[in-house]
C-alpha cells in the first residue's frame, strides 16, 4: 500500500501508547497512513517519530475532561477518528469519539464490555452460550454460587484483564482458601466498578481456548485472525503462548463466525475492533469475554507475520470509517512464547539468548527483565513475571513448537547469588 502524503492523511487522536516493546510496531505503521495526535498524561518520547502531535493531560482515564480537550483540536484541525488499545483507557475514549460524534463513540456500550458482569448479562438476556455466571460479593456468597453452578468452578474478578486473580477451584475449601487471591487482584491501574458484587464466580467449561481479532464495520463481525492460547500454571490461567495461522480452519467455521455475530449484537458493539475469548467445547464455542481492542501479548503482531494483514491499520480504519484492506498477504504459523524464572522472588544476576544456539525462524528474542530485578512466575509474577519472550514464524504449528523450544533451551538465566564469584 502506497503511504499518503501528509495533506491527505486523516487525523486520528490515539489515546495513550502503552510500552514501546508491545505496541510500536502499530504506532508506526499507523503514523504511515494518518496523522497521529496523541493524549498521553506525559510528554512522549519515542513516539515523537511517529505522530505530528500531542497533549498532555492530567489524566488518560478522565473521558469528560479529554472530550472538552478534542474538541478545542477538533476546532483547528477536524478529527477523523479516536483509537485506543489500552484495556483501562478504552471506556474514557468512547467519551471522547462521543464528542466528536465519530464511531466506537458510545461509553456505555464500551463499559459494557469492561464490566464483565454486564458483559455476562448481556449475553445470557440474547441466548448467547457462555458459562454459567454468578457475581457476589463475599466468601460465603461465592461458595454458594459455585454450588449453584457445580465444580470445578470459576473465580474471577469483574473487570480485569491479562487473567489476573483468575483461579479454578475445585471444591469449597478451595473458594475458601482463594477467594482472598481473587478480591485482592489489582491491575497496573485502578478501575472502579459501581457494583457491590465485585467477583465472579463462574461455570467451568473444558476444551481450547482461543482468541479471534475482528473488525466490525456497521455492525458486521470480519474476523482477522485466530489466537490459540498456550495456558499453564494450573490452578491459574496464566497465558504463557499464543500461536497464530493463517490457514485456520476456524476463520471460516460458520458456527464461530455465528457466535462472533450473535456475540457483538448482544453487546451493541457495531463499530471498532475487538478481542474476544472464545472456549470450544464439545457443545460449539461458548464466550469467555470480549474486549473493545487489540489483543494484547503481541497477538496482533502474530497475525500479521501470519497473514499479513496489518492491525495497526485495519483499527484505525475502523475508527474512523474507512475501508480496511482485510487482503491476506502471507500464509504462514507465528508463535510467541513468555519466559519465567523459576522460583518466587528471584533477584536477577544475568540473562540473556545464547546467539549461537537460536535456531533459523526466530522473528525476535526478547529480554524484558534486566539485571538486579526481582521477579516470580506465577501467580505472584503474572504478566509482570514474565523475563524473556521469542517470537517464531514457520510453515506448521509444531515447526514453530520447535523453534520456540530452541529458544527456550538458548535463555541463559543466572540468579544474583549465583553470578557472583566464590
């Protein structure tokens, strides 16, 4: 696709960046085709390169206050559209697209989405399958609901992401002895949710979880891509790998596309792009949950080494109107695997990819942590345990399996005490 040139670029307000290792490569395909003014609650810095502008606000969660911001730039330079792919911020840029009249601009629908409670009454008030859920507020409220929805159950809190405080009991010792875990979960940034029943306690269902990014023009449900979730440290459900194909069977299943429709009507959601979870039982795809973004994990950097398809555009064409080319380029498997240190409360002496030993395939090799930092695997670690992740494309799923594990073997990580010399 040939780049516009600056006078017939659009101006898209994006609304905040997250971290430069996550999400540049979205920001800088996007900078390519509009003109990018950020909201950031700092001064940027290595997203300079790619936007024509900024404001500094006080707060990127205030939707009200950024309203009134957008529409003193809208009056000097009329907006096309307003992006967001932060999972906490995403609810306050519906007030600001609202403003301005654009799409994915109603806050209520988008809360409906955070609030996975609503999300979850939504879906069961339109016949949509999904586990059972029970929302309460206490130990002895959850034990009931897990007796009323049988066990194994499911305890979650309401309106986090990346599965934090998630946890499968088996019985009513274990609500019991986790529901503290559950309730005391917190995310990088507060969300306040106006409910007195903050957790869920939920159905489980059995089979592969997966993801699918989609774009929804008008109310029609296009998916781009399919994750297929890699999940471990069980009784957790902590997300350690995601592979994405091109030639996924389930990009054309008509059941999956069917539950994809039914899914976002019930929710409203008509315009914009989302990520929703999808569990395949034996009984079809039942809701896990839907989120009014971009995956996060790199997901989306997945398919489009898979397919070719650019995420970073096919959002900002969705918030904004424009036909996205939704043209499949590359047939291929990527994969993501995240690395984790062994033991809780480790302190970091060194680490880093043997270079010799990273096999031909490999995409990128990340170090996350560095030297000195204190990190656990999960649960205490979660996403923020995570010390290291490779990306590998290839012609099969376990061509990339192979990869990765190579990788793996070539992550050289040497606690504190131990890089010390005697």
């Amino acid at each position: 696709m040939t780049a516009p040139t600056p006078a017939e670029r659009p101006l898209l307000v994006l609304i905040g960046t997250g971290m430069r290792l996550y999400r540049e490569y979205l920001l800088r395909s996007i900078g390519a085709h509009y003109r990018v003014h950020l909201f950031l609650s700092a001064e940027p810095e290595w997203e300079k390169e790619h936007v024509t502008g900024w404001t500094v606000l006080p707060s990127t969660t205030d939707g009200p206050a950024m309203a009134a911001a957008v529409l003193e730039l809208h009056a000097t330079d009329p907006v096309a559209g307003v992006l967001c792919w932060d999972e906490v911020r995403i609810h306050a840029a519906a007030f600001v697209a609202g403003a301005l009249g654009v799409r994915n601009g109603d806050p209520a629908v988008i809360w409906r989405l955070r609030d996975k409670g609503q999300t979850r009454a939504a879906l069961d008030a339109a016949g949509v399958a999904q586990p059972r859920s029970i929302p309460v507020k206490t130990v002895q409220d959850a034990v009931d609901a897990a007796a009323e929805v049988g066990y194994p159950a499911i305890l979650k809190p309401r309106g986090l992401g990346a599965s934090l405080g998630v946890i499968k009991v088996g019985d009513e010792e274990q609500v019991r002895a986790n529901f503290a875990f559950t309730e005391g979960a917190r995310g990088p940034e507060p969300v306040v949710f106006d409910t007195d029943r903050p957790i869920l306690v939920e159905e489980f269902v059995s089979g592969e979880e997966i993801s699918v990014d989609s774009v929804v023009r008008e109310g029609k449900v296009t998916p781009l891509f399919v994750g297929r979730k890699v999940v471990g440290y069980p009784p957790y459900a902590e997300e350690i790998g995601h592979f994405v194909d091109a030639a996924d069977p389930l990009l054309t299943d008509p059941v999956l596309r069917a539950a994809l429709q039914e899914t976002h009507e019930a929710l409203g959601f008509t315009d914009g792009i989302t990520h929703s979870e999808f569990m395949l039982t034996a009984d079809g795809p039942k809701v896990i949950e839907v989120n009014g973004r971009l995956g996060g994990d790199m997901i989306p950097y997945l398919g489009l080494l898979a397919t070719g398809i650019d995420p970073g555009l096919a959002a900002a064409a969705a918030a904004t109107g424009a036909e996205a080319d939704l043209t499949p380029t590359a047939n291929r498997v990527a994969g993501i695997r995240f690395f984790y240190v062994e033991e809780e409360d480790t302190t970091l002496g060194s680490l880093g990819f043997d270079e010799t030993a990273l096999p031909e395939g490999l995409d990128k090799v990340v170090v996350v942590a560095q030297p000195g930092a204190v990190v656990s695997p999960p649960p205490k670690g979660t996403v923020w345990g995570r010390i290291a992740f490779a990306i590998a494309v290839g012609e099969s799923r376990d061509q990339v399996t192979r990869r990765l594990d190579a990788a793996e073997s070539a992550l050289d990580v040497v606690p504190a005490l131990e890089s010390v010399p005697a």
